[in-house]
C-alpha cells in the first residue's frame, strides 16, 4: 500500500514538474488570443518566462515577464507576478502587478500600472478634438474582476505630468489626482479639486461608454484662453463653478 501510494505521488509530481516546465511558447498555441494582439517571441516555461513586446492598439509594451508563484496554494489559489514596460519612459506602458488567481477570480494587490494619455484621447469621443500628453498612473491597493468589470476596487489615479494644447501652445497641469473605486460593478474616479483647472469631477466606466459629471473652476494663473474657453462650457454658478458633463462611447463602439 505505501509502495502505490508513493508510486502515485512520484507520478503527480512528475505531471507537475512536466506542467510548469513545458515551454511556454506551446501552452501559448492552446489559448485563443484576440485577433488584434499581436506577441513577440515567447521565452521561458509556464513557471516563469517572458513575451518579448505586446501590442494591442493603441498600446505597445517592450516586454513583459511573468512568474507563478505556489505559496498561495494552500488557500486554493495562486501567486502570479507581472512586470512590463520600463518605468523611467512615461511614453509605453508599465505595469508592476501582483495577482491572485483562483477559480473564477482575479484579483490584484499593491500594483502599479502606468498609461500614456494620448493614446487614451484616441479612443474617446469627446465633443471637439483635444490633444493631451502625460500618463495615467494607476496604484491599486485591491482589485476583485466582476461583471462588468469589478466588485471591489481601492486604489488612485493620477495624471501625471499633465498637458494639453491649445491654440496658444502646451498648458502645464502640473498633475490632477483623483480616488478609485468601484459602483455597482464599475469602475469610478473621482477627482480631488486641487488642480490649476479645479477639476473636481466624477467619472464613470460603464459597458463600453463612459460618464463625467462635475464642475470647473479655472484658477486665476491660468492662461487668458482657458477662462475664455470657460464660455462654450456653461454658465458659472454663484461661486463661479462651471458645469461638465460628458458620455459617449468606448473605442468607438
């Protein structure tokens, strides 16, 4: 009886070491990917390996690394750790993820994620054409995947660097940072107001569109063309708040 039984474990440990050792490069051919990512060479195992450059309009990533980590196995669950990009050029996309995989969950704990602005600009339908630069760094202390897209979601988001156009030239923001959180399932910012332009707003993702609903209030030190602008906005109110409000849809959709 203990001979079969370490027989059966020799053999279990065998299929695991022959599961994670495997080149990941064939475990690749068994996922269907969307048709428009696009992967570099695959190197590595299942355990550990790297993709050398990710593409899916409109981001590129240089290269992303992945490694399984088994600590969580007693919980029913497993370790996953991702990094791409290269955090000193805010022009490509990095990421820092820490992520917890069980059945049917996702979830992320203490991870950075960083998005170029302009890129963002082209997938959304605003009312006129607006150029913007800087990135998008998300830091997410816990993020649960739920339908549509969260059921838990603690973290900021700060537009760094923040920069516009307008007819005069670039508008320094210096930076609009704002909370994280998730609203019946989908994704929500809300913006603090300490920000040149006084932003203060709450944005919404929803299934494939978005909302924004806030106010603007310009600071003084802002160039002439920014509180001339304020006029195809709105009416001020008593404290000389204007009104935003935006939606429309998601990549086009």
């Amino acid at each position: 009886m203990k001979k079969s039984m370490w027989w059966l474990l020799g053999l279990l440990a065998y299929l695991l070491f022959m599961l994670v050792l495997t080149p990941a490069s064939l475990w690749l051919k068994l996922v269907t990917l969307p048709a428009d990512l696009q992967l570099g060479p695959v190197t590595g195992t299942l355990w550990q390996g790297q993709v050398a450059g990710v593409q899916q309009a409109p981001f590129y990533l240089p290269q992303l690394s992945w490694q399984l980590q088994p600590s969580l196995l007693w919980r029913g669950k497993l370790g996953l750790k991702l990094q791409g990009g290269n955090l000193r050029d805010a022009s490509l996309p990095y990421l820092a993820v820490q992520a917890e995989l069980g059945l049917g969950q996702i979830s992320l704990q203490q991870s950075t994620i960083r998005l170029p602005v302009a890129p963002i600009m082209s997938q959304l339908q605003l009312p006129m054409p607006v150029d913007a630069s800087g990135a998008i760094v998300l830091t997410l202390q816990q993020f649960d995947l739920g339908q549509p897209y969260c059921t838990e979601l603690v973290g900021t988001a700060s537009w760094q660097q923040a920069k516009f156009k307008a007819p005069t030239g670039w508008i320094d923001l210096q930076a609009i940072d704002s909370t994280l959180s998730c609203d019946n399932g989908n994704l929500s910012l809300t913006t603090k107001a300490d920000n040149p332009l006084g932003l203060l707003v709450k944005a919404d993702v929803l299934q494939g569109s978005y909302q924004i609903a806030g106010t603007l209030k310009p600071a003084a030190s802002m160039p002439k063309e920014v509180h001339q602008a304020m006029q195809f906005v709105g009416q001020p109110d008593a404290e000389g708040r204007f009104p935003l409000k935006l939606q429309g849809r998601i990549g086009g959709q």
